[in-house]
C-alpha cells in the first residue's frame, strides 16, 4: 500500500486529450467503440495508479453507452476521478467529450464507470489509501460509487446463476413464443 493514508480527489484527477484519426474509424465512417474503450481503460489505469501508487488492473466497466458518435478530426477529452474507494479496489468515473475544432463545438458523447483493482508487486491485491472529499459534489459521487459497487457486485452474482435447470424450464416456452429465437432440432 502507498505510504499515504488518504488522498484528495484531485490527486489522482486526470484529463486525457487525444486526436481521432482516420485508422480509427469503422466501417460506417465513424470512430469505433473499442477505440474509445481503449482510451478510457488507460486513463483509467492512470487515475487509479495516481491514487493507489500501484500497478491496477480493470475489473469491471459498467454503464457504457454511446451518446452520440465522434467523428475523424475530433479531438476527444476523457476526464477522470476517483469517485469510490473500498479496501482494494477503486471505482473511477469518466465523462468523455468530443471537440470539433472548425465549429467549436463540445459534446458529451458518453460517460462511465471502472472499477480497478491495485496490486503489488507479487501481482496480489493489496490495499488502496482511503479518500478525501471535499466538497458536496464529492461525495454524492462517492454515494454514487457505492451504489454501482453494490449493483455491479449483485448482477454478477445474478449471472453466475441466471439459467438453472428450473429457471430453463420455466423461460424455454416463453422464449420460443416471444422471442426472435428458433430451435432447429
């Protein structure tokens, strides 16, 4: 664990700029998903290592939605905090924005959350410094946090034992009946 017992949000706060250029683009023109994905797993890698003074790895991404899509030439800003802490983990909450140059145009295009883990030097979980809030704002994102802790920690509970047998049975007919799902045997 890092030396320091507590640290303020604005310690470990990042703001990551990055150009979108045209190799990152789908098939429709647009910059594709898993690119953004990949900005937002290292800025969050980042403001979990400023705050834990460890190597993190991600755990869990929740409540990833796409708002509007970003466009080649874009110049898109994620920006970053700790908004929850637990003994070993820390949920780090983004806001990504897009900023088109030739029109001066900002839009929020998606927000999310990543839940990351510290680790030492063995590679084993060790424990994260607690957290400063300072002000209101703070700590309804720390409330926030705590819920989606909670939520994420229940639906991954629920998925492990989503389909039992009694469960198959009951949801079987009801599938076929509704659903755009067809059993060829």
């Amino acid at each position: 664990m890092s030396d320091q017992l507590q640290k303020s949000v604005m310690d470990s706060e990042t703001i990551y700029t990055e150009l979108m250029i045209p190799s990152y683009a789908n098939f429709g023109g647009k910059i594709h998903g898993g690119i953004l994905l990949s900005l937002m797993d290292k800025v969050a890698f980042i403001c979990a290592s400023k705050h834990s003074g460890q190597y993190c790895v991600t755990v869990a991404v929740e409540g990833v939605e796409f708002k509007q899509a970003v466009e080649v030439g874009e110049l898109v800003t994620i920006k970053a905090s700790i908004i929850y802490v637990g003994k070993t983990t820390m949920i780090v909450g983004m806001r990504v924005e897009s900023f088109k140059p030739t029109d001066g145009i900002v839009r929020h295009t998606n927000s999310c959350y990543f839940t990351m883990a510290a680790k030492d030097s063995e590679g084993n979980l060790t424990t994260v410094p607690g957290i400063i809030l300072e002000n209101e704002v703070q700590l309804r994102r720390f409330c926030k946090g705590k819920i989606i802790r909670k939520l994420s920690l229940e639906k991954r509970e629920l998925l492990k034992t989503a389909v039992k047998d009694q469960q198959f049975n009951e949801l079987k007919g009801e599938c076929q009946e509704t659903d755009k799902c067809f059993l060829t045997n």
